[in-house]
C-alpha cells in the first residue's frame, strides 16, 4: 500500500485545503508558504498508474470538497489538493479493465468539507467508475482471490463515515484499522508496529501496518525547504525495509503495509515476497 496515495500532484496555486489550521492557511497566501508546504504534503512521486503498475494495491485516501467551488466536486487532499476523485477512480478503472484478475483496496479514511450530499455524490461517483467490479461487504475471511475472481469483482471500498451503512459496497472503516505510530523516530515506529501487530483482531478484519514517519512543527521548522523525502524518508527506508523483509503474513502477521515514496526501495516487491512464505506454509502442511 502508498501512504497518502494521490499526493504525487497537488496544486500550489490553489488555496491551502480546508485539512489545515487557521494560521497556515492565513501564511499560505504568501505563495512561498505554498511552495514549503507542497514539500511536506507530497508522499509519493508515482501516479496511480505508476502505483499499480508497480505491485500497488492498497489506496490510502483524503478528500474534500472546495469550500466555495460551485457544485459538489470531491478532490483528494492533503494540505493542498490534488486531481479531481473521479479522474484518479478513472485511471485506476482502466488498468483494472485491462488487468481483470487484479484486485485493489480503496480506503476513504479522512473527509474534509463535506455534508451528506457532497458524500451522496462521492458514492454515485465511486459506483459510477467501478459497476459490477465492486465488492460488497462479507465476511472478511470468505474474500480469498478464488472468490473475487468467480464473482468479477475487483474492488473494495472503505468508508469511514457512517453513509457506508446506506450502500451495501461501501465497507466501514472499522474493518481496516490502520493505526498510526505518529513520530519521528524510526525505532519508536517500529517498536509501534510491533505491538500494533500483536494486539491485531485475530479475525473479522484487515489490518494496516503504516510503516511511516511523521514531521512534527518543529522538524518542518528545522528543514522548511529540504521537504519530507530529504528530511525522514531517505534516511530511515532502508531500515523501515529490514523489518518488513523480518515479517511473516497470516494471523496475527502483516496484511497490509503502506509507505512513503514505494518507488525509493524495492518495497513492493519485498511485501509482496512474503506471501511465499505462505505458500511454502501450505507445502510443508501438505
């Protein structure tokens, strides 16, 4: 999974979204506040075709409407916004059409801006670019490949608002916990992921292990122009690696895990290694 999925492009001419305090979206109408903060808001450099492309399937996503943008558009956010929701869903829509044995997770986790009509519109969008390929809610351990691919479906939808009881494809957020260490520091994050993992529901949901680092106010203080990437990524990836190369998948073991910038390492492809670990299971059991 990609943390802050769609950050690959956000728009430093527009205002500051409505995601951030007071205070910076007053200093943002200086467009060099605009410019510092688009260094800290961009996550990942890959489109989501890129993202795909590269062994991508788990989508983390915010959105918000433009206070005083007429109409109910819904945009992907974070700190400035991004493309339109309905041309990410399109982009992805068609590798899936080209792909029809890929499955992916999209998780609308943060809504910003938005009354149940703009969330109504959101929904018909997501319908209106998926159809039949999306999947409704079950029980978590009956979604197995084999039962997505009988029944053509490709997508599952998470929705943390409590609409999602309203439309039997929006899945509740409750059923992908993500929790969030929320530091700097590379060995509190992995310790967190670590405890994170062993408090994980043995069964009846997914679980996201979010093998991220946060800026504080002061880091960004310490490092305005040198941006996310070049401040904590770069020099913690290689470490955040190791322990995901350490992890085991199944119960009670990893299921999801998202980063920053995927591209920078060879993350996707060490996540998706684990899964031979379960295969080599189901060998020695037979």
């Amino acid at each position: 999974g990609s943390h802050d999925s769609f950050s690959y492009w956000v728009d430093e001419k527009s205002p500051v979204g409505p995601d951030q305090a007071t205070a910076i979206k007053r200093l943002a109408r200086i467009s060099l506040v605009r410019k510092i903060i688009k260094k800290w808001s961009v996550t990942q450099n890959l489109t989501f075709k890129e993202q795909l492309e590269g062994g991508i399937r788990y989508f983390d996503l915010r959105v918000s409407s433009k206070p005083g943008e007429i109409g109910q558009e819904i945009y992907f956010i974070h700190g400035l916004f991004g493309i339109k929701v309905w041309d990410g869903l399109k982009e992805m829509n068609s590798f899936l059409e080209q792909h029809p044995k890929e499955v992916i997770f999209l998780d609308f986790n943060h809504f910003y801006a938005m009354d149940d009509s703009h969330h109504h519109f959101l929904i018909n969008r997501i319908r209106s670019a998926f159809e039949s390929k999306l999947c409704c809610v079950e029980c978590v351990e009956y979604v197995t490949l084999l039962y997505m691919w009988e029944k053509k479906h490709q997508v599952l939808i998470f929705y943390h608002h409590p609409l999602y009881q309203e439309y039997p494809f929006l899945w509740p957020g409750n059923k992908m916990p993500a929790p969030w260490a929320n530091t700097t520091n590379v060995h509190k994050l992995l310790q967190f992921l670590e405890t994170t993992l062993g408090e994980r529901s043995r069964y009846g949901t997914f679980h996201v292990s979010q093998a991220i680092l946060t800026p504080r106010v002061k880091t960004i203080a310490r490092h305005l122009v040198r941006g996310l990437k070049n401040t904590l990524v770069h020099r913690n990836l290689p470490m955040i690696l190791n322990w995901v190369k350490a992890q085991k998948p199944g119960v009670m073991g990893v299921n999801i895990i998202t980063s920053d910038f995927v591209e920078l390492v060879d993350f996707a492809a060490t996540v998706i290694a684990l899964n031979d670990l379960l295969l080599e299971e189901d060998e020695s059991a037979t």
